[in-house]
C-alpha cells in the first residue's frame, strides 16, 4: 500500500485520489459572447447591454449524453459543471431568480441534463458554483466587479447588503443539493479577504474608497460556515474545495504545474489536491484564442499531476450552440487515444515511493497497492534506460500499451546477453528498448514488483 498520508479531510476523498482525472465544463451567457468567461467585467459591459446573450441564449446543440460519453472514452471518471459563473447566470431552474436558462430561448434545465448524462455514463457529479454574482442587486461592487468605475457606482453600491446574497447563495446551494440526486463534489469559486489573495487585474484603479470592506471578499462575506453547513447537511458524503476561505477537502492550484506534492501551509503535511487547467487560455469559449496546449502538453499535465499524488480536472468550454468546436474535440481524442492504451498508469494510482527515483526525461507513477510502478517515458531514451532502484524488485516487464515483454537486467552481472559498452551498475536495472519509440504519444513501462 501507498506509504503517502494526506491531512485529514472533512469529507471522504478515498474514491476521488483513485479516479485522477475529471472533466471541468464552463458554459454560460459569455459562451455566445465567445471572447472569455470574464468579458462582463473585463470590458465592463452594463446589465443592459450584456442582456443580448440572455436573449440569444440558444445552446441548440448541447448534448449532455455526448460530453458525457467523450468524457468516458478520455479516461475522465467524474465532472464538474457551471450551475453558475461569476456572471450570476443560471443554468438550472432555480425559484430564486429569473435570471437562468429556463428563462431564455434554451428553455431548459441544463444542469438536469448534465446530471442525468453524466451519471448513466457512471461518472461521479461535481457542481461549481461562484461565489462573485455581477447580476446580483445585493452583491456589493467591489474590485472585480462590472459596475466599479461607473460615474455613479458608489451611489449604485449604497443600499446593497452582502447579508442578503449570502442567503440568496444558501437558497440555490440548497436547491442544487436537494433537487439532482447525490452530489460528489462542490466547487466553489473564489475569495479574495486580503490584499495579497485579490489576483485579478485590469486596465487602471480598481479599488475606490467607497467599496465595503475594501472591495475585498472572505468568508465573513460569504457567511462561508452556513453556507458549508448547509451544503454537508444536505450531502454528508460530498467533498469540497477550499475556495470559500474554509479549508475543506480540497486544494486547487489553478492554471499552473507544481513540482511536488502540495503541502498544508501551516502544519506541513501532504494535501489532497487537484490541478485545474484549460485546453488553452480561457475557460469559457473562445473563438480567437490561439493558444492551444499541444498533445504532449496535454498528456504530461495529466502524467506530471498524478507522478505528485493529485489530480488533474480538465476544461472545456463549449461554444454558443452547446458543442465543442473542433479544436476542444482534437484535444478531447489526445486523452482519449493515450488513455484506452495507458489509463492503468493513472486511475488508481499516486506518487511512486521514496526508493524509486525517475531517471532524467521519465515521471514515475505507481499503483495505490504498491505493485505496480509505471516508467513514463516523455523522452525516449534509446537504447537502453537506467533505473536505480529496482534491482532484484522486479518479476516482469512489458510496454503498457501493446502489453509486450521488455527484457531487463541487473547490473553487476556481465551474463553474456550484455552488449559490450552497455551500463554495469550493480546498483541499476536496465532496460533494453527497441530501436524505434513505439507509435503512442509517451509510452509506459508497466513493471510488477515481487
């Protein structure tokens, strides 16, 4: 079994550090926008203007059964979906507001459909949900909001009570918690409490004197104990994200790739984690952005995260019609080709243990069991890899993939099926590869231990 111990959670994570690979999905009104799920604020648009989404909101081919199926064939096991972005639109039939896509020419519950999608496929039902609302007559202007450089936003801003949104947020986290069977994960997103955590910057000032509580948001804005209390009541088996300024489950590190295991800031310890990351540089669709992860990208992000023992939930953003446009298919099929072959070196497994050290150009994962160690070769090295470590460790090899036998031996030995001029260690075990890397994209020693 795995040596590796994480710090105690809340929820159950024991299912989720064994799946390893989720699907995120952002879709909303800034979808049809297609320029990035942040153009409400970053353009600064009025309710006004960004109405003509709500009144074109007509994803006619959103297809819930078909994300769900191309998330099966990746390799993905569970899924998070946009109930509601920082925008404030619904995409379930909440009584709480008129501002969701029951309202609009789609005429559907969207999340119902996803639910019901995802989970005949057997995949586990995450739910995001933004704790910013644009929309909302009660959520305060602050430092990223719409509104904040208005001649008149100050005056805007009088009246509001933040105490009012937070019950208008447990009222919908009680409608979704209640009305869509059992949900796995809740993603929320995001605070800001502190000068140093507010991350997001646009063109000139966007603090003014005026802004309660300095334009910043933590958890005594967001009443963050009531809303998880009410959330685990409802739920008692749900895992959460630690974006409401409540450690919970689980530590996101955004749009970047760590190169250890992540570690509780104060106590030291090993935390359950999850990598989030896009096909490119949005999360919402976006029709002119160009820069698209290529495919060994793609699949190293996946092999990096789960080689330091987290998980990786990849996004897709579908377009104003509801599908994946071409470019989020071709990255969609890059997982899944790699992944029919080589899924063995993912799901169930974590960070190899201590002894085993990657040679240079290699990750190492192994199984939770401990019985399997997985050699990733994202740089092939012909003809011949050295692995410390394994000598007298190993009861057979093969290439992943093709399930072919890879011979090996033990440094020391000098038996006869040595070539001259190849490595002798006593303390290696090498492995002899063929002349040509095998046609998969980064392929994978599969090594059973004694």
């Amino acid at each position: 079994m795995s040596s590796y111990q994480t710090k105690k959670t809340p929820g159950d994570t024991s299912w989720f550090t064994l799946d390893r690979f989720g699907m995120f999905i952002h879709f909303g009104l800034y979808s049809v926008a297609a320029r990035h799920e942040w153009i409400k604020t970053k353009e600064m648009i009025s309710e006004e203007k960004y109405d003509k989404y709500f009144d074109h909101f007509d994803p006619d081919l959103f297809d819930a059964r078909e994300l769900a199926r191309q998330a099966k064939a990746a390799g993905m096991k569970y899924a998070v979906f946009t109930a509601k972005h920082h925008e404030g639109f619904c995409l379930f039939d909440s009584k709480y507001t008129d501002y969701k896509s029951t309202n609009t020419p789609c005429g559907r519950d969207l999340v119902r459909e996803y639910v019901d999608a995802f989970r005949a496929e057997g995949l586990r039902i995450g739910i995001y949900y933004s704790l910013l609302d644009w929309h909302h007559p009660h959520y305060t202007i602050d430092r990223s909001h719409p509104r904040r450089k208005d001649a008149d936003a100050e005056e805007q801003d009088r009246g509001r009570d933040i105490r009012v949104y937070a019950q208008y947020m447990r009222d919908q986290l009680t409608e979704l918690m209640s009305n869509y069977g059992q949900i796995d994960i809740l993603w929320m997103d995001f605070s800001y409490p502190s000068e140093s955590s507010f991350t997001p910057s646009y063109n000139g000032q966007n603090f003014f004197p005026w802004m309660q509580n300095r334009g910043l948001k933590g958890k005594e804005q967001w009443e963050s104990e009531k809303l998880i209390e009410t959330v685990r009541s409802l739920q008692p088996n749900i895992i959460i994200n630690n974006r409401a300024d409540i450690e919970q489950d689980l530590f996101t590190p955004e749009q970047i790739q760590p190169t250890e295991w992540p570690r509780h800031p104060k106590t030291g310890e090993l935390v359950v984690w999850e990598s989030c990351q896009t096909f490119s540089g949005s999360w919402g669709y976006f029709r002119d952005e160009m820069t698209w992860k290529d495919p060994e990208t793609l699949i190293n992000l996946l092999i990096n995260t789960v080689a330091l023992g987290g998980n990786l939930i990849m996004n897709v953003g579908p377009t104003g019609r509801g599908c994946l446009d071409a470019r989020a298919e071709n990255a969609m099929k890059v997982y899944a080709d790699w992944m029919r072959l080589n899924a063995r070196a993912i799901h169930g497994c974590t960070m190899a243990e201590p002894e085993f050290k990657a040679p240079n150009g290699t990750a190492l994962t192994q199984s939770a069991d401990g019985k399997r160690l997985y050699i990733h070769l994202k740089e092939y090295p012909f003809p011949v890899l050295t692995m410390p470590g394994l000598v007298d460790k190993v009861e057979y090899a093969q290439f992943l993939h093709d399930g072919s036998e890879l011979k090996y031996y033990a440094g020391g030995t000098r038996n006869r099926d040595i070539l001259d001029g190849e490595p002798d260690d006593a303390n290696c075990l090498y492995f002899n590869l063929p002349p040509m890397k095998p046609d998969t994209l980064i392929p994978v020693i599969e090594v059973f231990l004694k």
